[in-house]
C-alpha cells in the first residue's frame, strides 16, 4: 500500500526510534522534562520568538492560542477554509466562545486589503452591533488551499494591518517547515511578527507525535495555563518530544524531496485521462487534482483496491499528500495503479 492520505501518517525512522529510547524524561506537568524543555528552547530559537510550549497535537497549540489571545464574544479572522476554521471541530466556538469571520483567500491567501475590509471603521451614529475582532488568523503553508505557500510582502502586509487596526496575529504554521523549504527563505522570516506561532512536529518531519506553540515569554506562560486545562499535560512526553527534537535536526531539509516527489505526482497524473491537476499549484508536498469522469469517493475506493491510499475530498476532489515513507519509484507506481482505475472508468463513464 502507498499511503499518500496525509504526512502525519509517516512511521519514526529507526534513528529517531533510537533517539526517543534513549531519551532522558521528566514530568512534563511538573515542567521538568529535559527533554521536553530541550525542545520547546530548539523550536523557540529556530522560529526566533522568545519561548515555546510543547503539547500533543497542533489543533491543541491552535485552540489554545485562540484561547490565550480572545475572550468569549470576540471575532477572529481566517480564510474561509482555514484548519481553524473548518478542520477543528468547531473548537473556537466550543472551547473559546469565538466567531470566526471567514475571509475569501486565493488558494488560502488573503491580503491586507481583505484584513481592512473585515473591520470597517466605526461611527459614532453606529452601535457596536458587531462581535469585537481580536485575532487573524494565516495558515502556512495552507492545507485545503493546495499547499499553497504565502508570499513574504503579501504576508507582512497582512501584519502591518492587524498592527494598524489594532488586532492579534497568530500564524498556523503546521507545515512552516515546508514553506522555508520551498523559498529557501529561513523559517524565522516566515514566523517573524506573528504574536503566536504554532507549528507541528508529525506533518512532513515525520515525529510521532505533537506541536509546539511559540511567542513571546509572558504569552508562553498564559498558553502554558490553557494546555493544562484543555487537558495537555502529558507527563513523560520526553519520550516523544525527543523523537521531535531529532526530526528538527534531522528532518527539514529533506522536505524538499517531497516537494519533488510532489511535483512529480502531479506531472504524471496530468497525464492521465479524466484527471485534472495544475502542476504549475504544486507549491510544496500537497496534490489536489479533480476527476472528470469518476466521483471522488469511488475513485478512492478503487484506487484503494489497487493500493494507493487517498482521500477524497469533496464529490470531485482528491488529495495525495508526499513525506518520509514515500520515494519516487513510490510515486512512479503510485501513478500506474492510477492510470489503472481510469483506464477501467473511462469506457464505464462513456457508455
Ligand atoms: C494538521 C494541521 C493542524 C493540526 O493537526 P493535528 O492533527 O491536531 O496535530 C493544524 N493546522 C494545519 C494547517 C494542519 O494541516
């Protein structure tokens, strides 16, 4: 089977199993856990900010971050198909009593102009009728935009307006590992101005397991507070923050051969008939292509039959995700079991 559902799905590698064996633990709860706090220091200087917070998944470092930085009744502000928005449960408003206004990004990627559009200037023949914004919110690389990544100027863009208008920034970086990568920009330009900073471990650099949550020292202490009463205290978490700790070290630069393996996925599926992609899309690791001539859920189900493993995405939609466990013959044979299924559904769309 090639898995190619998503990159949380790779399996620590037998160096990082070493590692997370040997690894000295504490009591995370206690906050002694030498290597919880190795990695929380690593993360923070990589991503340039002050300090940082390890805790079990990233929709835990996103949820307490919205938590940390709002109160109940407060609006954030997000692309409409955030992971925040839309791939959390609904956790902003069960667990922080948040709106979410969603604004309409390209591909996951707003603009400033789009900030200013959300918070028309106030009057006074006007009362305050409108939930008060706090936070924005900018995912990158962006998960159902395509792995789409966010342009330096448009990105500092969208922070000098939340500056101007007096608003939070957070920045779901789940796979910012990605996006340094595929710039060649270092990932502390890409996390520079934010007020928090979550990022993840399992995505692409292939730990078992976690995030970490990063911002300023006071920020870091009033997340700390959150991650303990939503339940994220977890104990000897030594045991895989070292497994995280090594895929910092060891893990970043070869996102790129996904990126690769990536483009070459969706060079050959653009080659198929009844699929369509745009190659030119592929910014990192993340393929969504459409199919003209099956659903979505039964080309999974038969794709899954000849062993490539996706997910659909909508009634026409597919997402193929590259990381560690996957090479470029992976990909190669990945494309022909593919070209299999559609060979057999073109005649069945046809007749
Ligand atoms: C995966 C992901 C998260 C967090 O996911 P967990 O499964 O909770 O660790 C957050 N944001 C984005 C963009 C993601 O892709």
């Amino acid at each position: 089977m090639i898995d190619l559902r998503s990159d949380t799905v790779s399996r620590p590698t037998p160096a990082m199993r070493a590692a997370m064996a040997a690894a000295p633990v504490g009591d995370d709860v206690y906050g002694d856990d030498p290597s919880v706090l190795a990695l929380e220091a690593r993360t923070a200087e990589l991503l340039g900010h002050e300090a940082a917070v390890y805790m079990p998944s990233g929709t835990m470092t996103n949820q307490v971050a919205l938590r940390a930085h709002t109160e109940a009744g407060d609006q954030i502000l997000c692309d409409a198909c955030a992971h925040i928005a839309v791939l959390e449960r609904g956790a902003p408003a069960a667990l922080s009593g948040l709106t979410v206004r969603a604004l309409p990004g390209r591909n996951g990627v707003f603009d400033a102009s789009d900030v200013r559009a959300a918070c028309p200037p106030s009057h006074r023949f006007l009362p305050q009728i409108q939930p008060p914004t706090r936070l924005v919110c900018v995912e990158n690389t962006h998960n159902i935009g395509g792995g789409t990544v966010w342009p330096l100027a448009t990105l500092k863009g969208v922070l000098a307006a939340a500056r101007d208008l007096g608003l939070r920034t957070h920045l779901d970086g789940a796979r910012i590992w990605n996006a340094a990568v595929a710039t060649g920009i270092d990932v502390a330009a890409h996390a520079s101005g934010f007020d928090s900073v979550s990022v993840c471990f399992s995505k692409g650099l292939g730990a078992p397991v976690g995030s970490a949550l990063a911002g300023s020292a006071a920020f870091v202490a009033r997340a700390r507070r959150f991650k303990a009463l939503f339940g994220g205290g977890f104990r000897q978490a030594g045991i895989v923050a070292a497994g995280a700790l090594y895929a910092l070290d060891h893990h970043r630069q070869r996102l790129a051969e996904d990126h690769a393996n990536a483009r070459r996925l969706a060079a050959g599926l653009a080659a198929v008939p009844g699929v369509e992609v745009d190659p030119e899309a592929v910014a990192t690791n993340i393929v969504r292509f459409r199919l003209s001539a099956l659903g979505a859920n039964a080309f999974v189900e038969r794709c899954y039959g000849a062993g490539v493993h996706m997910l659909p995405s909508g009634t026409s939609g597919v997402r193929a995700v590259t990381h560690l466990d996957v090479s470029a013959a992976d990909i190669d044979l990945a494309l022909e079991r593919i070209a299999g299924v559609m060979a057999e559904a073109e005649p069945e769309a046809a007749s």
